[in-house]
C-alpha cells in the first residue's frame, strides 16, 4: 500500500516538474520571438505590388509580389493577331471575341518574333468575376499579347463592371466598317476572279469546241479516207 | 422509481460550422454525456463535381481543376493527374523537369504538413504554435509565388513537364530558407512536439491498429503513424524517387500506444525534416536543359484506361483515367485519401470524449474538399 502511494507521489512530482519545465521552455521561445522583426505585412499601407515598393513600409523577411504574378488580365490589341487560340483554351469559357477583317500588318511580338496579322477583333471581353487566374490562356498566345497583370484589387459593386472589354465602342464602329469595306472589297475581288474564271473557262471551252469542230470533219474524212 | 426513468442517448451535430472540421464537414453525434456512442460524419457539403466537370473541359484545361481538389497542397495534386495522362501517352518529361517537380511537391509537401500540425495544435488549444507554422509556410508560399504565379493554386505542372522554369535567384533563396527553415522547425518541435503536456495529450488517444488501418484502407502518414511502413515514392517509385536518398519515418508508439494520435503526428513533423533533405539534394543535382516535352496543343490519348497513384501528403492520390480517344476524358475518378481517413472515424471515436474527437480528426488532417471533390 504504502510503496504505491510512494510510486504515484513520485510520479505526480515527476509530471509536475516536467509540466513546469516545458511551459517554460515553450516561454522561452515565444519570448524570443518578441526580438524577432515581425512578419505580418501591414497590407493597405505597404505597396505589395513589387520587391522595390514593398520596402518603403515594411521590414520584414517575405517579399513583394513578383512580375510573374498571376493578377487580372489585360491585352494589348495592337499586337493581337485575333487567333483566338486564348479563346479555345479557357476552360471556363470566360473570354469572348469576334473578329473582322483587317488591313494586313506585320506585329512584332513580345518575344520579338514577327507575325502576320490579317484579322482584328471588334469584340474582346474577359469575365473577371469567372476567371480564376490559372494562365492557359497566356500559353498558347504567340505574340504575347494576352498577359496577366500584378493588379488584383478591383472590387465593383456590379458583376457587370467586372467584364473587361479591350475595344471601345468607338473603334468597334471603325473596325467593323473597315472590315465590311474590306469583305465588300474582297467580295468584289472574288466576283472579278470568278468572272475572269467563267470567262477562260468559257473561251476555253469554244476553242474545244472549236478545236473539236474542225477536227470532227477530218476524222470523218479520215474515217471515209479509210 | 429510479428503475422508472429512462436515459436516452443525445444527439448534436457538430459542424458543419465548426473550427476543428477543417472545412464544411458534419459530424452526427449521439452522446451518452460526455462520451460519444456513435459518430456520423456527414459529408457533401464542398461537393462542386470536379470529375464531372473534367469531362467537359480539354485534358489541359482540367489542370487548374485539379489544384482546388486539395488546395493545402495543389502541386502534388497537378503532379498526380499530369502523370496519369503523361503514362497513358507515353510521355517523356525532360529530366530537369522532374527535379523541378520534385523540388516544388516537396516545398509544397512541408507546407501542407506545417498546416496539418498546426490544426492540431490549434485544436488541442495551442495556438502560438499554429501562428509559428503559419509563418515558416508565408515564406514557401513566396518562394512558389516566384515559380509560378500563384500563392495556392498553383496550376505550374503541365502535360509535359512545367510551365516555366525557375527564376534566377530560386536556387539561392531555397537554400536560405531551408537553412533558416530547420532551426525554425527545430523551434516549433521544442514548442509543442516534444512539449510533456501535448504528448500527454495526444499519446495513447484514437488508437488505430496496424490492422484496422489497412482494413479502413488509411494511406500516406495516417497509415505510417500505425506503423505500417508503406510510401509510394519507395514502394511504387514514379519520377526520379527512386535515385534520392531519403528515409520513410512510421509511427512506434514510442510515447503510448502504437497507432495513437501522437504517432500521426510525430510522423509528419519526422517527414518534413525528410522533406527538406529531398530538396537539398535535387537543388545539389538538378540538371540544365529543357522543362517541357514536345506536346501538341491539342491532345487527344489513346482510347484506353489507366489508374496512377501518387504519394501526396495526404497519402495515395489516385487519378483514374478513361479516354475515347476524344479532347477530353470520357470518365475521370480521383481517390483521395481524405476520405477513406474520415471512414474509420465512426469506429475510433466510440466511447472517446467529445474533446478528444477534436484531436482524433486534427490528427488525421482531413481536407473537407479533397473529401467531397
Ligand atoms: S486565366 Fe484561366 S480562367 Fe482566366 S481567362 Fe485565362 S484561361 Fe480563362
Ligand atoms: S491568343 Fe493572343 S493573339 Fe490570339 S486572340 Fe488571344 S490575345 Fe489575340
């Protein structure tokens, strides 16, 4: 009787002191931490959006955002060559363009490699509010001119806002009538073609049946020659 | 007059709410007091049919799918389906491809872990630990922010191989981070791993049975814990595991019993130290060269079936495949360890304190989406 209670006394005092022993070296460490930099990036007030801003308000070890970064999109129409690859690689289906007919220029892209561009876009939108930032789209872009943006505050009070058109109604207007002049163009052209066509075709055709004319004769001569 | 009055067992529901559930799960409990007579984890409530979904979208654009299955850790998540379409092709990813793989699943592997030991912590009532885990994983969510774009979704592994290749400085800034990481590790095991009140706490709690865990079908650390020493990056070796040197840490019940919550835990706190030797050792390797093979825009996999199992930190992630030869599977299936963890929790929580079911499931680290899908 007597050796168990000794045991479970000394057990008690062995959990005791061992109890007291790790709460202070757990205090130990936490009270080390006290004269350590603090980590928390004080968000409005530090300018996260670079390694450069990130410095004027804050200290610490973690570091600003870097020019990778997957924000929101944007588009730099003047080298987009309207291939729609982008379109045909979101997964949700959240960019949406139509394109026209356009004078044919040469865009150097951002990996300065020429590409023809024979077509434009009159509409280029991206659902902000669906897009979940994941860069399929950027991949198969040759020019590079679908790209993310380190921006990613842009809270709206209408779902609306947060689609994002490239091309004002304006130069839509004038995209669209220069791509109709140009339809109307090359309709004309085609039609001339297909004239041109008919014609040789036709003349083709009379001098066969020419050809054939003159030639049935002699055969049939040939033919009573025979 | 006593023998009159009867006794009848409560029920709560605890969840979906709940800040030990780890997500939007509910547990159904009928209580006889303080002691559990039975748990019903109620699941579905993160429930967005991602493997319906995948059958709609190309074979590429499932990829950033695959990041919100486990969004603790998205890169191993990518790896697992990227390899399954990978071997159904007959792919071949550029060596430097696959270190980079390694590289980032391990980072990524030590911040899910990180998470996982701070929950536990944070529901035992430690919350300075949680706060210190939460720390040392800001800096690999910036080192994996500079790889790739993204602080959670990571959507880097492609079809191929990944998407870009390593910035200029990564290398540097990994090896400062491991350098400062292990003393910061070291500093959180002395705060709570080897701290006497905590290991009193967990030891000896929600025992699972070597046998019961392979019966329940437990993977990834849940089984190690119970001492069954089974890691597909050894048994099963894909990618270039099978030429790094690293240890498999189990569970030995060296505080209580074996297969108890403390076992679950210390396996995770051991596999990151392992973690951080597997890195060293591809940044001492990793090769120059190409990160992405010749694959087409579009592809299209050979009609067929295939099932690939990684090791993720939440143990086996399968992903079953079948193609008809079209842009997008005819039928996608993910297994999930999460989910076969929270089978066995009816069992182990009978006769357990309400309290202690908070550290039975911290310790299992379920995912509430990777659960659901
Ligand atoms: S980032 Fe992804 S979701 Fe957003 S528009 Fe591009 S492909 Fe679509
Ligand atoms: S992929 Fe690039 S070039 Fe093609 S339509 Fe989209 S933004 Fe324009």
């Amino acid at each position: 009787m007597s050796e168990i209670t000794t045991q479970s006394k000394d057990r008690y005092f062995n959990n005791l002191v061992n109890g007291v022993k790790t709460v202070f070296e757990g205090m130990s460490i936490t009270l080390a931490s006290f004269f350590t930099r603090p980590v928390t990036v004080q968000y409005p007030e530090a300018d996260i959006s670079t390694d450069q801003t990130i410095q004027d308000n804050y200290k610490g070890p973690l570091s600003g955002m870097p020019p990778n970064y997957r924000g929101i999109l944007n588009v730099d129409m003047s080298i987009c060559t309207a291939c729609t690859l982008c379109m045909k690689a979101c997964p949700i289906d959240c960019i949406y363009l139509e394109t026209v007919k356009c004078e044919k220029v040469t865009v150097i892209g951002k990996d300065g490699n020429e590409e023809n561009k024979v077509r434009t876009c009159s509409i280029f939108k991206i659902d902000i509010g669906k897009c979940m930032f994941c860069g399929l789209c950027t991949i198969p872009c040759k020019p590079g001119s679908i790209y993310h943006t380190n921006r990613f505050e842009m809270n709206t009070q209408s779902l609306d806002k947060l689609v994002l058109s490239f091309v004002d109604d304006d130069s839509r207007q004038q995209i669209l009538l220069k791509g109709m002049e140009l339809d109307a163009i090359a309709e004309a052209k085609k039609k001339e073609k297909q004239a041109l066509a008919d014609k040789k075709a036709a003349e083709e055709q009379a001098v066969s049946k020419k050809t054939d004319k003159e030639k049935e004769p002699s055969t049939t001569d040939d033919k009573d020659n025979q | 007059m006593t023998a009159d009055l009867k006794t009848s067992y409560m029920t709560i529901n605890m969840g979906p709410q709940h800040p030990s559930t780890h997500g939007v799960i509910r547990f159904i409990l009928k209580t006889n007091g303080e002691i559990i007579y039975h748990c019903e984890p109620d699941i579905g409530y993160l429930h967005r049919s991602i493997e319906k979904i995948a059958e709609s979208v190309t074979w590429q654009g499932f990829v950033p799918y695959t990041d919100r299955v486990d969004y603790v850790c998205s890169m191993n998540a990518n790896w697992a389906y990227c390899l399954a379409v990978e071997k159904m092709m007959g792919i071949e990813i550029p060596e430097r491809a696959e270190y980079i793989r390694v590289i980032v699943g391990e980072l990524n592997r030590i911040s899910s872990h990180l998470i996982a030991i701070g929950t536990a912590d944070m529901d035992m009532g430690a919350v300075t630990p949680f706060v210190h885990c939460l720390r040392e994983r800001e800096y690999i969510n910036d080192l994996l922010e500079r790889v790739c774009g993204a602080r959670l979704t990571y959507n880097y592994m492609t079809i191929g191989g990944v998407a870009n290749d390593l910035p200029a400085d990564f290398i540097q800034k990994t090896v400062e981070f491991l350098n400062h990481f292990e003393f910061a590790m070291e500093q959180i095991n002395r705060l709570v791993t080897y701290n006497r009140i905590f290991i009193n706490r967990f030891a000896s709690l929600g025992v699972i049975t070597p046998e019961q865990a392979i019966n329940y079908n437990l993977v990834g650390p849940n089984l190690r814990g119970s001492g069954v020493n089974y890691d597909l990056r050894k048994d099963e070796p894909y990618s270039i595991y099978s030429k790094l040197d690293f240890d498999i840490p189990v569970g030995t019940g060296s505080e209580g019993i074996l297969g108890d919550c403390y076992d679950r835990y210390i396996v995770r706190a051991k596999e990151i130290k392992e973690s951080v030797k597997l890195i060293r050792q591809c940044l001492n390797q990793l090769p120059s060269g190409e990160i992405q093979a010749k694959v087409k825009n579009v592809i299209k996999p050979p009609q067929g079936h295939i099932y690939v199992r990684t090791e993720t930190p939440r143990g086996d992630t399968g992903y079953f495949l079948y193609s008809n030869n079209k842009t997008s599977p005819y039928r996608l299936k993910i297994r999930t360890g999460s989910f076969t963890a929270m089978s066995i929790i009816p069992e182990i929580s009978q006769g357990l304190f309400i309290a202690d079911l908070v550290a039975l499931i911290g310790s299992l680290d379920v995912v509430a989406p990777e659960v659901d899908r």
